[in-house]
C-alpha cells in the first residue's frame, strides 16, 4: 500500500496557481471593496509637490462626499478654523438641502459618473494587460502573489481613459487568501496620445497604491501616490506630484441622513 500511495503521487499532477483566475478574482474583490467605500467615512491627508500637507474628514453628505479640513501639516486646526470649517460644512448641508431634484440629481450624477470611470479602468486591467506570476512573498504581514504586467498588444481600449493602459506596465502584489492588492504599481513605459494627439502622457508618469482591510471582508485604500508627466497641444508641459494615505475608516453611511 505505501509503494502505490508513493507512486501515486509521482504521478499526480502539482496544483500551479491559475494565473488568469487570480487576476479575474482579484479585480472583483477590489471592485466590491471599491462600492463600499462610500459606506464609510475617512481621514485623506493629501501632499502636492512641495506644498503643506492638508488632512480631511471625508463622508458621504446627501449623495456625494464632503470633505472637511481638519490638519495643516499634521497640526490640529486652532479653534477659530474649527469654527470656519463647521459654518462651511452647515451652510454647504444646507444648500444640499435646498437643491431641486434636478439640482441633486446632477450633483450625484456627476459624483457617480466618476466612479464609474474609475471602476471601468480597473475592471479593465484584466484585460489590458498580460500577467506573469513571478512567486510569493510576504509584504506587511501578507502572503502575496507577485505579479509582473505587461500591455497586451491585442487589447482594444473602450474608451480615451482606458487608452492610458496601452502604455504601462507594472507589478500587483494579491492576497492569497483575500485575491485584494496588497500593493500595485504601475508606470508609463512609452507615449500615450489622446484625442488626436492634442494631449499626451509621457515616461515617468508612475502610481502606486497599497490597501489593508478594515473589516473582515472589506480592504481599502491606505496610500496612493502618483506622479503625472504631460503635454497638452504638443507644448504646455504639465508635471504633477500628488501624496495621499487614508485611515481612520468608519462604516458611517450617509452622515446626513442616517443611511
């Protein structure tokens, strides 16, 4: 009984991670958590360039987000800019208030047509780019799979967004239990020309984004960092550094209406 059970398994085939199901799964985990980020409200601290850095409470307020200053380059505000920033909080929840249907309307449209966008970029780098698994590692605590992308030459992109993916290439670290990105990068390896070549992404331009989970089944954002170099009509140069990290994730819904 040991000699068959040995050759056995001589003979089995070894399990080889399934490279396009990885990928498939994780760009659905990451879109579920990228749904339910709305539930929440939040602490960004963004930095541009050289400039100071600014922190802000951000939460859902009938419909869209609002953000409230709370730090100036790590400083609390003192008690007269708490005050400024809570009158300008109340009067934008009152013009909310006040807006038509159509008014409101148009606001959340316009809120959710940019969700939208983004979640189309990153439900197509499934198919915008070929991956390669180069192994598993441990990244912050993580059991990750590695991954190298590179553009795939047959992709068709389906809209002047999604063009920028013919152009990048990068590497996904995905959870091994979760399929969430623990850590992407991704950078701009040649030109990309929009509309008729009257702006253009160039080398250099490069992002990076790493989440963590703040409940069992919910990963979100902890940083994301990105540095755009551009051209627009072929001679105004448009470079720009940008910083943000997140935390302090509450599941709070709408704070102005409970839900």
């Amino acid at each position: 009984m040991s000699s068959l059970l040995s050759l056995l398994l001589l003979v089995s085939p070894i399990a080889i991670p399934d490279t396009g199901a990885i990928i498939r799964n994780s760009v659905e985990a990451n879109a579920t958590d990228f749904k339910a980020q709305s539930a929440y409200s939040y602490l960004a601290t963004e930095k541009s360039g050289g400039s100071v850095s600014k922190t802000y409470e951000v939460f859902m307020m009938l419909g869209s987000p609002y953000r409230r200053l709370v730090a100036i380059d790590g400083r609390p505000l003192t008690d007269e800019e708490q005050r400024r920033e809570t009158q300008k909080m109340e009067e934008e929840l009152a013009a909310r208030k006040r807006e038509s249907p159509q008014e409101r309307q148009k606001r959340v449209s316009k809120y959710l047509k940019q969700k939208q966008q983004e979640d189309l970029l990153l439900s197509e780098m499934a198919r915008a780019f070929q991956f390669r698994l180069l192994g598993t590692q441990k990244l912050r605590g993580h059991d990750v799979y590695v991954f190298d992308a590179e553009p795939d030459p047959n992709y068709k992109p389906v809209n002047s967004k999604a063009k920028v993916l013919t152009g990048m290439r990068g590497r996904l670290w995905i959870d091994v239990d979760s399929f969430r990105w623990v850590r992407a990068e991704a950078q701009v390896d040649r030109p990309v020309y929009f509309e008729g070549f009257l702006a253009r992404i160039d080398p250099g331009t490069k992002f990076v984004l790493e989440k963590e989970p703040v409940e069992e089944d919910v990963w979100l954002p902890t940083l994301f960092e990105m540095q755009v170099n551009a051209k627009i009509l072929g001679l105004i140069s448009h470079n720009l550094s940008e910083q943000q990290s997140y935390g302090r994730y509450r599941r709070t819904g709408d704070m102005a209406t409970g839900n």
